[in-house]
C-alpha cells in the first residue's frame, strides 16, 4: 500500500508542474497576442469622435 501511495505522489505532483507550465505557457500567449494601442496612429472616418494617442 506504500508503493501505491508514493506513486500516486509522484503522478500527482508530475501532474501539477505540468498544469502549472500550461497555464504559463497560455498566459504569455495570450500576453503576446493583446495589442497595445498607444502609440499608434489610426486613421478615423468621424474626426469628432477621434482621440489622439500618442
């Protein structure tokens, strides 16, 4: 019964490193594909409704 629980351990904590690296990994994806809009210069087709952003 030791050597099942100690398995058990071992997979169980194989298995949160493994999430834990997912879900890092997803993160920075999703941290590359955002897109910063400051900085960029958009055209607009109403000028009234436009706002700088510099």
């Amino acid at each position: 019964m030791d050597i099942l629980a100690r398995r058990l351990t071992i997979i169980t904590l194989l298995m949160a490193v493994f999430a834990i690296m997912l879900a890092a990994a997803v993160e920075t994806d999703y941290r590359r594909s955002t897109h910063n809009g400051a900085g960029k210069l958009v055209a607009c087709s109403t000028p009234s409704m436009c706002r700088a952003a510099l």
